[in-house]
C-alpha cells in the first residue's frame, strides 16, 4: 500500500480518541509503520477535536499537511465540511456520521450548520467520495464512534484493516465497563 494519511475530525466528547486508537493499533496489527496524534482544542468545551493517522515508510511528522489527507472522518456533518479542505485536491474520501452536535461556533453563530449538499458539492469538485452513515438504534451516542469503525471495516478504504482486524483490536482496547455492549454493536453493524 502507498502512503496513506487520515484525518478524523468532530466535537469533544464523540469518541474519537477511541476511534483514532483503534484505528491506529488494526494498521499496527496490519503491519504498516504510522504515526499519529492527537489535538484535543477545547474538547471540554464543545471544540474541535482532530486525530491525524498517517501510514507509510519515510514519513517523519505525524502532521498532515494542508490539501494531502486521503480520508477524511468526521463524527458530524459541519466537522467533516470543516475538514475537506485537508483532502488531496483529486480523489479523497469523506465518511461522516450523520449528525448535528450543534458546535459551540454555530451556537455562537459564527457558522451556519451546513446541508447535505454542500458536502457533496465539495466532493463532486474533487472527484472525490462521500459517504454518510447513522444509526438510530444505538443504546448510547457516544457510540457513533462503533458505528463509523463498522463501516470503515468494510469499506476496504484501508488496506489490510478489515472487520476482523477491528474486532480483535476492540476486544483487547475496550474498558470492561464497555466492551460487551460496543463489541455487539460493531459485531452486528459489520456482519461479524
């Protein structure tokens, strides 16, 4: 596989430490050589939250420039429009969770809360792929981190990280107080 660089974006308090830690261990387990980090902004507070994971030999800074990022996962729909930009100008692809946290600046109304359109406007003008995901039936929303590992393990965007490799990672990763209700999730959202 080629270099590849994902940026996961949303609000603090979604889970993405969580999902951006098993994404990062399934490339470990896959073998590749990552680097990743994590910003976590006023989280605390309804802020931005990012996790850059970039794979690849001869990448040295766990930063992924403006314009390069092959993925993009956003835990709701104005994070991931926000993000789009970080997208190579040719080809990359969104997965997002379809929902509205309501970040602290559009309740500040620094932003208007984006429509569906204008995402696939952004990816239509790159070539690119959007894909959205949502699952009404989860007991916890804090969840929607499982919701988007089951698709991203099917979806085959990355290499060698499938549904088995993300099941494995989950089962060795998950807090005890958590890991039989997650693990039934992603079990049955991605045909485990």
């Amino acid at each position: 596989m080629d270099n590849l660089n994902i940026y996961i974006s949303g609000v603090g308090g979604q889970g993405i430490g969580l999902l951006s830690k098993v994404l990062a261990q399934a490339c470990l387990k896959a073998k590749y050589d990552i680097k990743s980090v994590d910003t976590h902004g006023l989280a605390q507070r309804g802020g931005t939250v990012v996790s850059q994971i970039r794979i690849g030999e001869d990448i040295y800074s766990p930063l992924i420039p403006k314009g390069e990022a092959d993925i993009v996962i956003g835990l709701e729909r104005l994070e991931a429009l926000r993000a789009m930009p970080m997208l190579k100008p040719e080809g990359g692809r969104v997965l997002y969770y379809e929902t509205q946290v309501q970040p602290i600046d559009v309740r500040l109304d620094d932003h208007n809360y984006p429509k569906k359109n204008e995402l696939e406007a952004y990816i239509k003008k790159i070539n690119g792929e959007l894909k959205s995901v949502r699952n009404d039936d989860i007991p916890d929303v804090r969840m929607q981190n499982i919701v988007l590992l089951a698709e991203i393990s099917k979806l085959g965007w990355i290499e060698k990280v499938n549904v088995e490799l993300i099941k494995t990672v989950l089962k060795e990763i998950l807090p005890e107080s958590i890991k039989a209700m997650n693990l039934e999730l992603f079990k049955k959202l991605a045909n485990a």
